[in-house]
C-alpha cells in the first residue's frame, strides 16, 4: 500500500532540508498575484512531470485550479532553459536527462474569497496551497519546504498549520516553513497580513484563532466560546491528535461554509455572528463541525480519500461517514457545549434537519450512498432543481445517523450509544493510520463497540430512497414526528382585542426572489401546487387575479387572502411570453418534533440518557 500520512508536529521540521523548494513573491499583490518559484533539486530521472491540483480534499469537486496560472517559465539551476510540454490540462512533463536540478517559475492571480479559494491583495495574503502550487509527480513523500518573500515590517503576521524550520528568523531573511509531505502543504491554507490572533493551550497542546477580514469583532468572547469547543470534543475523543491546532475564521459580508484539514479549520461567517443570537449559534456550530472532522474525516476516513489523486474525482459512497455523522454531531456537540438549550436543541433537529428534509422530494429519487458517490457533479455544481432530485447526504446522512444512535440507545436500554463506536474507529486509525474504512469496517466497528446488530438497518437507511421510520426509533424516547394540532388565531389590536380571524397558512411549493423589482421563480418543487399550475424556473410572475405583485411577500400575502381550496389565476412571463395559469392553495402542514403527553419512566430514562450533557 502506498505510504500516506497527514500527521505533523512543528518538532519535526525544525533543521530540516529539502529538495523541493516554493517561494513565494508578492510584489504584485496589488493586482492580486502571486509570483511562484518551485525549485527541485536531486532529479535522476530522464523526464519529470509537475502537476497542479484539479481539486482538493474535503470539498468533491473539480475546479481546474490550473486556470489561474500563467507565464510559465522552466529552467535548471544557472538559468539554461529546459525543454517541456503541457501533457494534459493541469500536467507540465520538463525533459531532465542533462540536468538534476529544475527551477519553475510562474504567476498565479489569486482575487477570489472564501475558505477555498486563494485572495490576494495590497492588505493580505490568503493561501490554499492545493489551490496554487504545483506538485512533482512521485515525489510527493519528500519533505517540501515554502519561502515567504514579503514585506515583514508590511505584513507581520503569518498563520498556519505549517511548521517553521528554524527557530527564529533575521529581518532580512524569508521565512520558511514545511511540510512532511506534499499532502499536508496542499492541506494548510496560509494567512499572511495584520489580522488579530489569540492563544491558548489545552492538555499541552496549542491553539491559536486568527480573525481574518476587516471587521471588528470580539476575538477574546469567541477564543473563550472555542475553548469550549476543543475541550468538549477533547473529552469527546479522549485525547487532541495534534501538538498544535489553527482556527482561521474570515468575518466579511456574505461569507459562509468550512473546509477541514488535519491541524487547522478555515471557516467563513457574516459579522452578524456577532450580534445576532441565532447567527451566532449558527457559527458556533459551524465550528463544531469543522474541528470535529479533525478526528472524523482527517484521521477516520473512507479508504478511498487518502491516498490522493489530486488530478481526477475521487469517488466514494462513503461521505455519509465523513459529512453525515459529522452534521449529527455537530449539533448534539453544540449542545453539549452548552451553546443550545434542550429546547433549542430539539427545535434545531425539528426544523433544520426534519423539517428541511421534509421539504426535499428528491429523498425520494436518490439514496444518501449514489448522492455521495455523485457529490462531484450534484452537490457542489448546485441547481435550482437539486432538491427534487436527491437528497444531501449531510442532511438525511446527519438524520439517519441520529436515527442509528436512537437506535443503540434503545436496543441497549440506554448502556451504549454512538458515541462508544466513533472511539471505537479511533482507535482502528491510531492502529493503521495509512488506511481508510471500507463499508464492512464502518460496521464491525459500530457493531463490536455497542453490541448490537445494525448493518440491516443501516444499509437500509443509507441506500435506500423509502420515508424513514422516524417514529419507530422515536416511541422509545416519548418523541413524536407529526403534524402540530394549531388553533387558528385572531389578529389583534390594543389590550389584545380580536377583530379579525386569520386565515389558515397555505402552501404552494415554490421558492420566489426578488430580482430589481420583479418576482422571479428560483425553484418550483415536485408534488405540488406550483408544479400542477406549470411554472418554471425563471418565470417572473406578474399578477396573482390581475393584481400586480413585484415581491415575494406581497404574493404571499395574496395568495394567504385567497386561502386554501380556491383558485388564483396567475399571469406570468416565460421567456418573453405571457401565460395565465391557476393557482390552487394546499394547507400548510405544520410538523414538529413533539413530546408525547404521557411519557412512561421509561422514555423518559432514554430521552435523558440520550441529552445527557
């Protein structure tokens, strides 16, 4: 089996030497470039070959980094220009039967934000190396070394989770950092510029957290919020895997998402995270998620996401594990860190995953194993029409792993749970740690952890496309999935004074946009009135009975005025053309997450050792 490892501590870099060399220019960053040197030195064979990543590890799809790249030029050591030729799209093959030694240089424009893409500028410099640096073809195991040239009375800060290779640097020298191997420098984004970073330690391990962005945020209630985290998954776990541990959190309008990597996390906020409660639970379990795959996902992997082939899809049916355990962890571990109540809690599971699954036709088409497999062109090559289509093995992979863990509790009578299995898989990595899990190891170690038979079921769960039988694995717990028994309410005025009773909510089935005062179709779903009155994504709608209606809420508030069981007609425009068509209300059904009334001693038993804190 090829040798593969993503495991570094700083100690090992300190006075180490390399033969694969990158520096780094920015002299143009005003223009968002970045001038790349790669020098490569030991060469004893007739042809090397250098690549640049199609894609990168933990967000499955291609995205042809190569495009950013221009003004390549090769040469040896003393200048002399090497023959080479582009082999395919992202692949340089340089002739070195003369020379042992190659020097590649290039320009690579970096102007796009985000947790994995590349962002450079006159202010800071944000680095995905698997974005932009190119790798020699069967040398990745070699310790790989990177030369920041910049401005340090400029730009005085530099974070990531790679280590510096001496103990301290002159002024007028770049600072150099590495790698073990080029799979742990493609996997450590880079931060250079004036950003704000704290730190701390836990059980001898440090952690720094660096706010990238402009905006002024409370950096010390976030570091004490972080602490939390790392020490209710440290307990978790039983142990941190690492000797030194990077948050990077970019704060800017419009941001959102995560990406993992083995000793650090990038993950992306509104300022609103800030100020707003809601907003702020979001990011807190945001970064629940992200530092829980440093041990699920990182560490604890489908046998086909490591070792890595960084020039084609890498498929698997497996991301239930990596991303599906993961979203129903990372909720219950927020939980768990105190950042939600019971209550919020449940509310949470109710809305954002029931809820919002219940909202997806497509559960029905595709299972969460082909969703996963597929991820590459359905999940993140996004479309209006995705949600009729399949399901996202996040979300019913984050559903089906809580149905599984409801499931252990009640088979055990509430000894076992989850919990015992994902230590279970830890240790099987600490035992062979240059291997993923197959399918079949996934269950064993589930199995043997909590002594209960679920392959059945899982499977079950996991490749088929029927309704789950959330209520079979609630009973236990006093828990019910239904439709919420709501008396219909009176608007009010002054000391509560009813005058006007409103209207049953009606549904329709279709998600609207405001777009420069006109009301555009973004998604129309399977099943429902708006499919059965024919619109089409991307029709602007007009007139609801020849009202003109330019806003989502203003349709809605007609359509809430014609109320359930009476037709609409509806002018809209397709393509240039005017259609009329009727419109007919469903009533909306409003289901939840309920407690049952009479909860026996015994659900209540599960229920609480289910919530335990």
């Amino acid at each position: 089996m090829q040798n593969y490892s993503i495991e570094q501590r700083d100690e090992q870099l300190l006075d180490t030497t390399s033969n694969i060399r990158y520096h780094l220019y920015f002299e143009k960053a005003a223009q968002h470039t970045i001038r790349v040197e790669l020098h490569i030195d030991a060469i004893d064979a007739p042809s090397t070959a250098l690549i640049m990543p199609s894609w990168m590890p933990g967000s499955y799809k291609i995205r042809e980094m190569v495009a950013h790249q221009g003004n390549v030029v090769v040469t040896d050591a003393l200048g002399t220009p090497l023959q080479w030729q582009w082999t395919s799209k992202n692949r340089i093959l340089v002739s070195t039967e003369n020379t042992s030694s190659i020097r590649l240089q290039y320009t690579y424009f970096a102007n796009e934000r985000g947790v994995r893409t590349s962002h450079v500028n006159r202010f800071h410099a944000y680095i995905m190396p698997v974005a932009c640096l190119m790798f020699v073809e069967e040398r990745i195991h070699e310790n790989h070394h990177v030369y920041f040239h910049h401005d340090r009375s400029n730009w005085k800060t530099i974070t990531t989770q790679l280590s510096p290779v001496k103990h301290s640097f002159d002024e007028d020298e770049p600072l150099i950092l590495g790698a073990l191997n080029y799979d742990i420098l493609a996997d450590s984004p880079i931060e250079i510029g004036n950003h704000s970073v704290r730190e701390f330690e836990i059980a001898g391990a440090k952690h720094e957290l660096a706010i990238m962005g402009n905006q002024n945020v409370d950096i010390d209630w976030l570091m004490g919020e972080i602490h939390q985290i790392v020490e209710t998954e440290r307990a978790f776990w039983g142990e941190l895997p690492y000797d030194r541990y990077v948050f990077m959190l970019l704060v800017g309008e419009g941001q959102r998402g995560g990406l993992e990597h083995a000793r650090s996390n990038v993950s992306a906020v509104d300022p609103s995270a800030f100020s707003d409660k809601s907003s702020a639970q979001g990011m807190l379990a945001l970064l629940v998620h992200e530092y829980f795959h440093t041990w699920n996902i990182k560490r604890i992997r489908p046998e086909e996401l490591g070792p890595f082939d960084y020039s084609n899809e890498n498929y698997t049916s497996l991301l239930w594990l990596a991303e599906g355990f993961t979203s129903y962890y990372d909720d219950l571990l927020t939980y768990r860190c105190g950042f939600y109540t019971r209550e919020e809690y449940l509310n949470v599971v109710s809305e954002q995953h029931l809820g919002r699954l219940e909202r997806i036709p497509g559960r029905h088409a595709m299972s969460v194993k082909d969703s996963s497999l597929l991820a590459w062109v359905k999940l993140y090559s996004l479309s209006p029409d995705m949600n009729n289509r399949f399901p996202s093995y996040y979300l019913k992979g984050g559903i089906v792993t809580m149905m599984l863990d409801m499931w252990i509790i009640a088979q055990t009578n509430g000894t076992y749970r989850l919990d015992q299995a994902m230590q279970t898989m830890w240790e099987l990595y600490k035992n062979r740690p240059e291997r993923g899990l197959s399918e079949d190891d996934i269950i064993n170690c589930i199995e043997f952890a909590v002594g209960v038979k679920i392959r059945e079921k899982l499977l079950e769960w996991m490749g088929g496309t029927d309704e789950l039988p959330y209520n079979d694995i609630l009973q236990p717990f006093g828990l019910v999935w239904g439709t919420r028994k709501e008396v219909t309410p009176w608007n009010t005025f002054g000391e509560n004074r009813p005058f006007a009773a409103k209207k049953a909510p009606v549904f329709i089935g279709v998600s609207l946009k405001d777009e420069q005062g006109k009301l555009i179709v973004r998604e129309v779903e399977v099943g429902t009135p708006a499919e059965r009155a024919g619109f089409g994504i991307d029709d602007e709608i007009l007139c609801v009975n020849g009202r003109r209606v330019s806003s989502a809420s203003t349709f809605m508030q007609e359509m809430q005025s014609i109320g359930v069981g009476k037709c609409a007609t509806i002018t809209a425009l397709c393509d240039g053309t005017l259609y009329e068509t009727s419109l007919q209300p469903e009533p909306a059904v409003n289901k939840a997450l309920m407690q049952v009334s009479d909860m026996s001693d015994t659900q209540r038993k599960l229920l609480e050792f289910w919530l335990k804190r």
